[in-house]
C-alpha cells in the first residue's frame, strides 16, 4: 500500500452538513463527535465510514477528505522506523484470528507522531473483518509526563551528588589520614557526614511520597491528633535549635473537634508549612488552629489551620503553580517537592489545601482536614 497525500498540518479543515459521517456509524450509541479521542471506521472494504471531529484536529485533515476513502490513502501511517503500517499489519488479509492492534506511537506524513490502536471487528471469531475501529490520541499528554519524570531524575541526580559527595570526600579522608586529625576536627567531619545522610534519607523519603502520591496508593493510618499540641512540638524544636520563641505565634480556638488523621503525615505537613514560613518569610510566623466545617461531603466538623508570615508574600501570577513540582519560591535551594507533597497528603486525608496572602502582606497557607474516621473502623 502507498501512502496517500492529506492536508498540511494547520490547514483550516472544510466540514459541511453533507461531509460529515451519518451520527452513529460505527454502531456505538452515541454520537462520534463527543468522543475525546479521534476515531476512524473503516468499512469491510476498507473505505472510511467515520471521520470524528478529534480525529480531523489530531491529524489535520477534513472529514470531507477521508471519507469514502480507502483507510492506507485516507490515513497513511507508518512506524518509527518508516515503514507503511496498514501494509505491515494488513488488517483484511492477515491473520483471521488476530482482533485487535494494541497502542503504539506511529507517524503521520510530516512526521507527527500519534498514538494508534485498533479493533477487528468480525461476525464469525474467524470470519472476515466487517468494521475496522482506529483510535487516534494526541501524544502530548504522554510527552509533558515524560518531560515531568526526566526533570525529577535529573533534579534527584542533581541533589544526591553534593551530599554522597561530601560523605565520600570525609570518610574516604578520615580512613586515610585518622591519624592526623584532632578529636574536634574528627568530630566536625562526622557531624558533617550524619548530615549529609539525613539529607539522602529525606530526598529518599520524598521521592517515595511522590510514588504513592502519583499512584494513588499513599496509605492514611488514621489515630486520634491534637492539632494544636503538634504545631507546639514543631515551635519548640525550633526554640530548642536557637531560633527565638518571639519568632512564633500560635493561637488555638477551643474547642477543637476530634480529629483522625495519621500523625507521622500531619507532621510532614505542618513542619514543610512551618520551614517555609521561617526560611522564606520573616517576622513573626502565625499559625492558626481553629474548627471548621469539613471539606468532605456527610461530615459537618474539621480542622483548619493557618500558616502566615510577614514577608513579601508569594507573587500573584505564581499562585497557581505553588503546589506544583520543581516550583521554588526563592533561590533557597531545596528540591521543590515538599509542598506538592503536602497537597497530595492533605488530599489523601479527604482535605483542602489553599495558597494567598496573609494579613501582613506575607505567604499564607491554610489547609484544612475532615475530622474522619479511626482507621480500625474503615
């Protein structure tokens, strides 16, 4: 089979009341035109009987021309490798058990790549194909994932080497030359490399949270957490660290529902809202636990609680993209990971996380989670 010529990419596409396909050709109760993904329908000649709106746009050729058209001229593909597909897979005259062709990248003249898949449809399990089903889907989505999971190996590798680095550079020091150091500087060199480790565990530990996140298999055990209590173990390790209690301003309204929700997770959340505001802002870190109505429908009670400072806040047009991968507020370093795992456990609490100025001008965050249910009870 040779390949058929078909409209530029970008060409403006005709469609009249006459060219488009009758409203159900393919047999499948609605209307082809409120697929998402493109759809072509051959007959058992092989001429094309539906021609959807998506597949005009993805590939950019009018209804009007394919339709009536031998499928091999009306949409010519070919593999990666360049060679003709329709010829490769013969759908008429190859095997007559085969039914199907699963989901692979192929190209269009002009070298636009889709993602087609199709489905022999016979009378008979050996019969003759009588309708041959083509969907047709845009391969962007499928290249903003790859383009997402490249960046995050590349940040990871880029954040392991300057710790494994420096654990290497100090042990590798230590082994050859013990000897020649003090107590002190031996100290300073492990204290160093304990460091470094804890950093390695912590990237680790993200990259493990995003899997889950990702797949939706990050697990909730739900215990009893008083809110307040664990915001104020957070504010004392900071005191304890050197930071001034002045720093802080914690303000509970009682009475608090009873809250289930996992506390290792809520944790992680309030100590990545509470490292923003500290690192990131200035003045006085706020931090507001109240009750509120639940999120989550069937419920009336939840838990709010409202991080602020007095910085210079988070930039209009940036909002949108705080709870994103990779998005930093400053050149502070850090992967850019940690609030998007603080949205993805907030949601996994059946919860809401909110982004926007606080009343003195700085970054302010408030989320919000249902009171539930005990974990041995779900």
């Amino acid at each position: 089979m040779s390949v058929g010529t078909s409209s530029a990419p970008g060409a403006p596409l005709r469609r009249s009341a006459a060219s488009r396909p009758a409203a159900d050709p393919a047999g499948l109760g609605i209307d082809p035109d409120e697929l998402p993904d493109g759809l072509v329908v051959a007959d058992e000649n092989g001429q094309v009987v539906c021609f959807n709106r998506a597949a005009e746009r993805i590939t950019a050729l009018a209804a009007a021309d394919a339709l009536g058209r031998r499928l091999d001229k009306a949409l010519p593909l070919e593999d990666l490798e360049g060679r003709r597909w329709w010829q490769l897979t013969d759908p008429y005259g190859g095997l007559a058990i085969r039914v199907r062709q699963p989901e692979r990248n192929l190209l269009l003249p002009g070298g636009r790549e889709v993602l087609v898949s199709a489905r022999y449809v016979r009378e008979a399990p050996t019969g003759p194909v009588r309708r041959l089903v083509v969907s047709l889907r845009d391969t962007e989505a499928r290249r903003r994932t790859e383009r997402s999971h490249a960046e995050l190996i590349a940040t990871v590798a880029h954040e392991l080497r300057s710790p494994l680095t420096s654990v290497k550079g100090f042990t590798a020091t230590l082994l050859a030359k013990w000897e020649r150091f003090t107590d002190d500087q031996k100290r300073l060199m492990l204290e160093t490399v304990d460091a470094d480790a804890d950093r390695v565990t912590r990237l680790i530990a993200e990259l493990l949270d995003i899997s889950r996140i990702d797949s939706g298999r990050l697990e909730v055990r739900r215990q009893p957490v008083d809110m307040g209590a664990a915001v104020g173990r957070h504010i004392q390790a900071y005191v304890a660290a050197g930071l001034s209690a002045d720093r802080f301003l914690l303000r509970v309204e009682q009475p608090l529902p009873m809250l289930w929700a996992d506390p290792d997770k809520v944790d992680q959340v309030l100590s990545n809202l509470i490292e923003n505001a500290v690192r990131h802002g200035e003045g006085t870190v706020t931090i507001d636990v109240t009750p509120a109505e639940s999120p989550r429908e069937g419920e009336e009670a939840g838990t709010s609680v409202t991080v602020s400072d007095e910085g210079t806040g988070i930039p209009e047009e940036s909002m949108n993209r705080v709870f994103t991968r990779f998005w930093r507020g400053s050149k502070r370093g850090g992967t850019g990971l940690g609030l998007y795992i603080v949205k993805g456990i907030v949601e996994a609490h059946g919860g809401t996380i909110t982004v926007g100025r606080g009343p003195q001008g700085g970054a302010e965050f408030r989320f919000t989670l249902p009171v539930a249910t005990p974990a041995y009870l779900v």
